[in-house]
C-alpha cells in the first residue's frame, strides 16, 4: 500500500496568472535575445565589409561615393577648403570627448567631398575652439575610405551649424543638408575617412559604428538567461504545500 501524502509535501499547482506573467516575460526575453543576435550578425558583417573595403584602392574621380560599397577605399583629388571647416561635437576617442574634423575638398565642378581629418580632444572650454587651421592651398591627393556621416543612437543631440556662429562651425549629427546649407555649395552624400597614415589629420583609428558583435552577442546570452530564470522561477512558485485532508 502506498504511504499517503504528508501534509507538509508540496505538490507542482501553477496558478494562471502566474503562468500567463511567466510566459510573457520568458517571451520578451527571448525576443531581446535574438534581437541582440541579429544585431551581433549585422555588426560582424559590417567588420567584415569593412576589412574587405581595403582591399583595393580606386580612383573616385568625381564619383559622389554613392556608387560604392561603403568603406572602400578611394584615392581622391582636390584642394582642402581649410577656411570653411565643420567640428562634429560629442564625438569621443579612446573615452575622451572631442570633435571630429570634417573639412571640404573643392573637385572642380563636381560636388565638394567633405574630409574627415579625424578626432581632436575638447579644450575644457566651449568658447575655446581647437586649432584646426590648414597651411595648404595646392591641390591634394588623398586617400580615404568612403562612409556615412555619423549618426546618433536616438534622434537627441541634434544640432545643426548656426549660420551666425564663425568657422569652424561646431554641429551634432547634423544630415548632408544641413552641411550644404551652411557652407553655401552642394556636398557629396558620403564622405571620406581620411587614411591614418595621410597628412592633414589628427588621430584616427576608424572602426564600423556600433558595438564589437561580440557585446551583442554577449547581451543575447543574457537575455536568454533571464528567460531561463523567468522558468526556474516560475516552477519555484508554483510549487505548494498539500493541505491536510478534513477527516
């Protein structure tokens, strides 16, 4: 004869709503967790798209950049318009704030191509500009990798160049027609990250945007945790104590 269950033994009753949050919120997890994957594809993709853009250098001509794969990379002449310059803000290096430098290369009568010379660092004072000035006036020819401007996670920290405020204009993630308006001449849409080892720049060490696919990865993992928590808890509670039975 089986020996009848003591009253202290906890027996598994889920109850709905406990069930219905537990399912909702593993759900959510595991939706985040492959979100986060994808994006960790996307950003190895990029890196690969990036290290393959450097494989072969081209003459860009008067191409815009449009036409080619972003971050190939391209040999390019012109002359540097050093008295018109843009300093994009809230842009780091290495975790110190700073300004990249975009300056525009006149190409004749294709559209001017704006330069990025690279980072220099904040002065502690934003009534103190960085001294970007250029001492060349000859023709140029530079070589570069073709990108995008940069572009802010959320839409804050917009601001476009003051046509009051002196050159070189300070802006934040301004778009391509913000740039044209305020320089009075039409830019190419995409840009040109400047060679390390070109002169004319400051410090840089380009990289894709976004997180090393990696930290995506890794933040996927963790979301799936929690939804493999969420289900240990949830057997947690469900498991009661069996009352004793009225005689």
């Amino acid at each position: 004869m089986a020996a009848p269950l003591s009253p202290g033994r906890r027996v598994f009753a889920p109850t709905l709503p406990l069930t219905l949050l537990a399912v909702l919120l593993a759900a959510l997890f595991v939706r985040l967790g492959l979100w986060q994957w994808q994006r960790g594809e996307q950003r190895a993709a990029a890196a690969t798209h990036f290290e393959r853009g450097a494989d072969q250098l081209l003459e860009l001509g008067a191409g815009t950049g449009r036409e080619l794969p972003l971050y190939q990379r391209v040999r390019v002449e012109g002359t540097l318009d050093g008295a018109h310059q843009f300093l994009l803000d809230n842009r780091s290096f290495e975790g110190h704030p700073g300004y990249e430098v975009l300056t525009p290369l006149s190409r004749g009568d294709a559209a001017a191509l704006l330069v990025d010379r690279g980072w220099v660092p904040f002065t502690g004072s934003r009534a103190q500009l960085p001294d970007v000035s250029l001492k060349v006036s000859d023709p140029v020819r530079l070589t570069g990798r073709i990108a995008q401007l940069p572009t802010p996670g959320l839409a804050l920290g917009r601001a476009a160049p003051s046509p009051l405020s002196p050159w070189p204009k300070v802006t934040s993630y301004p778009d391509m027609g913000q740039l044209a308006a305020a320089l009075g001449a039409p830019l190419a849409p995409r840009i040109l990250l400047l060679d390390p080892g070109s002169p004319f720049g400051y410090l840089r060490g380009w990289q894709p945007p976004g997180l090393p696919p990696l930290r995506h990865f890794s933040y996927a993992i963790q979301w799936w945790t929690f939804a493999l928590l969420t289900f240990a808890l949830w057997i947690f509670l469900s498991r009661r104590r069996r009352q004793a039975a009225t005689p």
